[in-house]
C-alpha cells in the first residue's frame, strides 16, 4: 500500500491517522454501548450511533430486549450494516450461526469456546486462508453465565499504533507473509493444511489483524524481528492498557464489530439457565468503516 496511514514510508499520512484516532478512542464500555428499541427494526438514529461507535473503535455494544432476538433477526440485523457473507463451518448450525454454549458431548467438546474454560487473546478465524477472512462479528447473548464470561476487547488499530510508534520495524517483521503459521487440523471433516500468513493486513486501505495468544494453535517465524515484535504485543495485552475494555453482556446485549481481538474469562453456569451467546461470523467488514 502507498500513500495512506498505513504505509510505513509515509509518516505525516500516518501521524495525522494517528492523532485523530487516539483523540476519539473510547476507553470504557458504556462509550461503546447504544440502546436499540427493536434489533429486528433499528431506527435511522440507532443505526447511525452505533456506526459511529464502529467507526471510533472498530466495536459497538448494543443493548436490546433479550426475548425478542431469534438468528433470523440477528442475520437481519447484520446485513443492515453490510454483514452478508457468513463463515460458516463445521461446528455451526444450518444457517452458518453458531450457538456457544457448554458441550456436554460430540465434535464441540473438543474446542474451549464450547467450554467454560477462558479464552485468550485472539482474532476470530486467524486460521482461515487469507481470502475467507472474517472482517465481521456480531456476538449475541441470550442467556449470560451465573457467574463470570466477562470478554477483554481492543482495537486492532490501537495495537498497531502501539507496535509502530515502538518502531516501524515490528510493523514490518509482522507484516511478513511468514510471519505466523497455523498448524493444520483435519478434524471433523474440515481439513486445512498449514497455514502461513502476516499479523497485520491492509485490505482496501483498512487495518486487518490475525492473532492467537495460544502457543499451541500458532508458531511464530524464527526471526529476531518477529519475536521481538510479537513480545511487544504480548505485552500491551497482558498489561492495564486503558484501550483494554471489559465488558460482560447481558442477556439481550451483543457485540458489533470488525472482527477485534478479544478474551473470555472463564465462568460457572446455572444449570438451569446456562450460558448461551450466538455468533455470526462474517467475509464482510462493517459498511461506512
């Protein structure tokens, strides 16, 4: 990419993004949080506050009835704002939504969304190939955890401006093609290969992040520049950043975003009520950011 904020050569294009984008950063959730009368007919102004919360942090919360939401309005609700081509996989229903909930048995327990273990940080889909990513979530709850599930969020662009302003070069080191590799998984009848691709992207003039925290699920490329890069990031994750945001949704609340790193805390469930979020994955980004 030439001549915009994410051009490493191109340091006014990036100190004015810079400016601007630190000076309208939220640093709490009720910054982020939006009240929509009815998710299956979002008023004009609704609509326009939480783009504008999407266009401030890449995320919005939006807060709802919570027994007026089914996956047919979720979808809905999505397309609105340009989230039309699902992700769908093996481990979601039908209708390419996923339900995430405690398996009690089958292919899901094997994966720790389908527990009540924590999840680290991580982007959704740092696995795909790099022309299925997913650009786009939206993050439901039904029914939230008797006790914890609480999520960490950040914006990919403030971890970018983090590693920069540290030194270009851990931009570069991971923007290397090589940067990371997943290994592959032929599992459940969805077998990929290993996988190698960059941390950041560029795609049409917007910031793109791949990431998992989890050593298992990734192997870095032996090369000073990438470990030193990756140990800066591991760093501004696991400290009190105020561009960390926590947030636990409550039923009829849900996630708007475009594809942000994120955590969940562990949680404990009422087993008669457990814990229940839909997630619908999407190709797209969020339409006007």
């Amino acid at each position: 990419m030439t001549g915009g904020a994410f051009d490493l050569n191109n340091d006014p294009a990036y100190g004015a993004w810079r400016e601007e984008r630190l000076a309208r950063a939220p640093k709490s959730a009720g910054e982020l949080l939006v009240e929509v009368h009815d998710l299956a007919a979002p008023t004009a102004a609704e609509q326009a506050a939480l783009l504008e919360r999407v266009r401030r942090a890449n995320m919005a919360v939006y807060a709802t009835a919570p027994d007026a939401v089914d996956k047919t309005v979720l979808r809905a609700f999505a397309a609105r704002f340009g989230l039309v081509h699902l992700d769908a996989n093996t481990l979601s229903d039908d209708d390419g939504i996923t339900p995430l909930a405690v398996a009690a048995d089958g292919p899901r327990t094997r994966y720790i969304p389908y527990t009540s273990r924590a999840i680290s940080w991580h982007s959704d889909g740092y696995y795909n190939a790099l022309d299925h990513q997913v650009r786009g979530m939206v993050l439901h709850c039904a029914r939230p955890a008797a006790e914890g599930g609480e999520n960490d969020l950040i914006d990919q662009e403030i971890v970018y401006i983090h590693l920069r302003d540290a030194g270009r070069a851990h931009i570069a080191a991971l923007m290397d093609p090589a940067a990371m590799m997943i290994p592959g998984n032929a599992e459940d009848g969805n077998a990929r290969g290993d996988s190698y691709g960059p941390v950041f992207l560029v795609i049409d003039g917007t910031l793109h992040m791949r990431y998992t925290a989890r050593a298992r699920n990734v192997v870095w490329k032996d090369d000073p520049a990438v470990r030193d890069a990756v140990r800066l990031l591991e760093g501004l994750l696991d400290g009190d950043s105020p561009f960390i945001i926590r947030h636990r949704l409550a039923a009829g609340q849900g996630l708007l975003c475009n594809n942000v790193l994120h955590t969940r805390r562990a949680f404990r469930d009422d087993p008669a009520a457990p814990r229940l979020l839909y997630r619908a994955r999407f190709h797209d980004r969020i339409t006007g950011t």
